[in-house]
C-alpha cells in the first residue's frame, strides 16, 4: 500500500476490529500479505452498518488511513473488464467470497497467486480453477507464464474444456485475481487483451510502439479496475509480450521464442556481474542465430550491410545483424563515438571462456592477433556518455567499417567482388551448301 506505513495499517485492524460482527463467507485468519485484518475487510465490504469515517480520529493520520480503506475497498470489489467477454478482475479477498462468486456466475478462477478454492463450499465446488505461483516482484519472470494464462482465460470464456474436445461448448464467467488485484492479475488481463484485441491497441499502425500499446491495454482495464496498475518489471515484460506477437499456441510458446531467450540469459549476465562475476555458460548470437533457423535473419541478410574487418588483416569481426545500434543519451546516433558494440560471437570463446569479468579483445587471426577492443560482461560508460552492459566494444582506430552489397555468401569472401571472366562469343550459325535445315554449331 505504498506510503502507508504499519502503525497506520495497525490503527485500520484496531478500528475495525470493534466495528462489527465477521462474516461467515471468510476466513477468520488474517491474511498477512496484506497487513489487514479480515474483520477489516468485512467492515469495509458493509458487514457492519458503522460508518467508517466516524470510527477515526482526527489527527495526523487520519487521511492516510482514509486512503488505506479506501484502498482496501476497491481491491475487494470484483470488476468487470470493459468489452463483451464476461471477464473480472479481483483480489484474493474476493476470490474467497461465495456470494460474489454465485453473484456474478463465476465458473474459472485463475489465481496468479499460490491459492487454493474451498471446495467444500457449493459456491466454488464446479469452478475450474488454475493457480500460478508468481510473487509481484519486478524481477519475477511472469512472461513464461503469459501464454498459459491467456489460454486458460479463453478456453473459459469460450466454455472449452482442453481436455474433453466432444464436450458441448458452454460460454462462461472468468475471474483472475491476486492478492489485491492490482499488478499481477492485471498484468494476466492485460495480456490475455493484447493476444486477443491486438488491433484495438494498435496492431494496425506500425507507428505504434509496444510500450504504448501495453499503455493503452492497461487504461482500457483501469476504467472499470482504477486501481490497476503493474509493476514495472510486468510492464516491460508485457511488452516483449507484445512484439512477439504475443504467442499463445501452446503453453510453451514464450520459451520458443529467441527473444525470450536472449532475455533469459540477459538476466543472468545481470545477476553474475551483481556478485562480481562471469556469467556461468556462454551465449553466442552468431550460433545462436543459425541454430534458430535464421529466424530473425542474421545468416542471409540478402538486403546488404555492413562488415567490421580488422585493419590490420582485414578478417570479418562483426556484419550488421549483431553490431549494436548506438545512441546517446538524447537518442540521437553517435558517428562521432570511438567505439562499435557488437554481440557476443563465437570468435571471442578463448578469451570469454576465460572465466574474467572483463578484459581485452584481439583479433582471432591466429597471424595477427592484434588488440582491437575490450569486453566487460558488468557493461561500462561510453566515452559519449551512453552506459552499454554488457559492453563488447571494437575501437574504430582498430577497425574498418565496409558496406557491404548481397549477404548471401556471409563470411570472408562476403562484400568481395569477383571479377567473373567474359563468356566465350558462339560461333556463327552454318547453312548447308544444300539448302537444307539451318543448323548451329559449337554452343
């Protein structure tokens, strides 16, 4: 609850405690995720006829004890998205209420939440239910989980049983909740919204970037969930989530995907130089890209380019698919920078299986092995200002740049013209002495 503090969460309990009887429908235990008691939040759902206002003593406090129950309030309200899907969006509290789930016909629950239903309870007894553990932290790696999700939220709106394809379809009611209903099951909808409506995001219009896509997703849900709001962490991945496409053919789908991938082991290259160390395996983008099939075509960039050679033996170091693009901090290109960031490759394994943190690139040339740049797997500053991490970097008074024209024969010999020699003029064609059929001779 952000800037609430717990000696005002304490004053909430205290206050509300002597408010009014508990509800049946909820557990008497108090749920500590939240800091609330749940005679608290049976309180504020209206169990009691106490004013609230009238309960809370004027004082420094007061107004942001006001905003907690207010707070406590919308997360125990169950919303309706906006649109014609009969999809809601909750807190665990909630989730747990039998009224509210007879209420609004709820036939799926899905927790994103370690969280199980009272099956003993006739309300929840024929719900389907699906709980995926993830705590909303910014470094939780929800996004592998996205297409799982939004599978099961259409299978329920549809009343699609997965398991049973000669059942009768039946459309049904779906609920996604957490614990407050504010980051991670909104985050849920938001990417069930993005897979499914992606044109009334902005998939038609390429001016439209992902994180104004995932923006407009995420105001269409606050309109009916005001207090929606992922974090930060679940923003960005959403938008990954986007410009993949937002895969959902199977439950694997994400984690076939290069970029997925990429991430992944960004994410470990982060958490090794945290601790000061080397990343545990080596990714190289160059074999990466040919056992991905050239899906992203690196192998056969048949549009032209550019190629780094090494000025000392002209041996290719880099071509355009894994030189970084380099901007300064005003997102404006750095011709003037000394440096070209390129990928990891695989012509760097010697040095980078080293096990250092950082240290020098030389040329793989076995005949020339000459200093052309350095590496820092904790990434450094650009002498422009621009911070690159991790950094592998070629200094431009160590290399040459050559725009190259077709990549079909990637390599060495790439951007090389070969002269090819003139073909041979036929001779000319000989008419029999007789006047019969022409005929051509020597082609």
């Amino acid at each position: 609850m952000g800037s609430i503090d717990q000696s005002t969460n304490a004053h909430v309990d205290s206050i509300v405690m002597r408010s009014g009887p508990e509800d049946d429908e909820v557990s008497p235990s108090a749920d500590p995720r939240l800091g609330v008691g749940v005679l608290a939040v049976n309180h504020l759902a209206g169990s009691s006829g106490v004013p609230v206002d009238e309960n809370i003593p004027k004082g420094p406090s007061r107004q942001q004890i006001l905003k907690a129950i207010g707070f406590l309030r919308s997360s125990m309200a169950l919303n309706r998205i906006k649109g014609d899907d009969e999809l809601f969006v909750g807190g665990v509290f909630g989730a747990n209420r039998a009224r509210l789930i007879k209420e609004h016909r709820i036939t799926h629950i899905l927790s994103v939440i370690d969280h199980t239903v009272d099956r003993e309870n006739e309300a929840f007894r024929h719900v389907k239910h699906l709980s995926i553990d993830i705590d909303d932290m910014e470094d939780q790696d929800i996004l592998i989980h996205l297409p799982k999700i939004v599978r099961f939220i259409d299978s329920g709106l549809r009343g699609i049983d997965p398991s049973d394809s000669s059942a009768v379809a039946s459309p049904g009611v779906v609920l996604v909740h957490c614990a407050m209903g504010k980051s991670r099951s909104v985050t849920a909808i938001i990417a069930y919204l993005l897979w499914k409506y992606p044109y009334r995001f902005g998939k038609s219009d390429p001016n439209i970037s992902a994180k104004e896509a995932v923006s407009r997703a995420l105001e269409w849900v606050r309109e009916t969930r005001p207090i929606a709001g992922p974090n930060d962490g679940f923003m960005r991945q959403l938008e990954m989530w986007w410009d993949m496409g937002c895969p959902a053919d199977s439950d694997d789908a994400v984690e076939r995907e290069p970029a997925y991938q990429r991430w992944l082991y960004q994410r470990e290259v982060e958490d090794a130089a945290r601790i000061g160390r080397a990343p545990d395996r080596l990714r190289f983008e160059d074999e990466a890209a040919t056992a991905e099939g050239d899906k992203n075509g690196k192998i056969n960039d048949t549009n032209g380019g550019a190629e780094l050679r090494c000025k000392k033996c002209r041996r290719v170091l880099a071509t355009t698919p894994f030189i970084v693009p380099h901007k300064d901090r005003g997102n404006a290109d750095r011709s003037d920078c000394p440096h070209y960031f390129i990928e990891a490759l695989s012509w760097m394994r010697p040095i980078l299986e080293e096990g250092k943190l950082d240290g020098r690139l030389a040329c793989p040339n076995t005949k020339c092995g000459a200093t052309i740049g350095r590496y820092a797997w904790q990434g450094f500053r650009c002498t422009c200002g621009d911070w690159v991490g991790p950094a592998f970097s070629l200094q431009k008074s160590k290399v040459d740049k050559v725009v190259t024209g077709s990549r079909q024969n990637s390599g060495r010999m790439a951007g090389i013209s070969i002269r090819i020699p003139p073909r041979p003029v036929p001779s000319q064609s000989v008419v029999p002495e007789n006047g019969g059929d022409k005929c051509k001779q020597n082609l």
